[in-house]
C-alpha cells in the first residue's frame, strides 16, 4: 500500500505546485541560472529543485526562503496570487 500511495503522490501534481514550481523556473531563468547552477548556489539538490519545478514536490518554508534569497527577490514573487490558486484539499 505505501508504494501505491507514494506512486499517486508522484504522479498526480496540485495545481498549486505546477504553478509555484512554474513561477520559480520563470525567475530562476530571467537570472540566468542553469537548473544545476542554482540549485548549488541555493544548497539544494538539483533532483530536489526539478522535482519543484514540476511541481512533484510540496516546498518547505524554509527552503521556499532560501530560493528567494538566493533569487534575490521576496517570497511573495515565488507564490502566485491567491485569485490564482485552488484550495490544496
């Protein structure tokens, strides 16, 4: 049952995280970092950054805040507007 269940989280994206994960590669591109190289200068994994680039991985905080100072932009940049999200439930 867990493998089931870690299988459906995989593979069946929020609509929430697709569009942080989406927002995140928009900034991290117009910054002129490669996927690689930012997530070296952020101390992330690279599997990690793709994976919330694609929105497979629910973000902490604390690495959301890392990817905006490394960014060098606000958090709020990171996250759409609320008109444009959808109750996580």
């Amino acid at each position: 049952m867990g493998a089931q269940l870690f299988t459906v989280l995989m593979t069946k994206r929020h609509p929430n995280l697709v569009k942080i994960g989406k927002r995140i590669r928009e900034i991290r591109k117009q910054k002129g970092y490669s996927q690689e190289a930012f997530a070296a200068e952020a101390q992330l994994g690279r599997t990690y950054m793709g994976r919330i680039e694609r929105g497979e991985q629910n973000v902490s905080i604390q690495n959301l805040i890392q990817i905006a100072l490394t960014l060098k932009v606000e958090v709020g940049e990171l996250i759409p507007s609320l008109k444009q999200l959808s109750s996580p439930f």
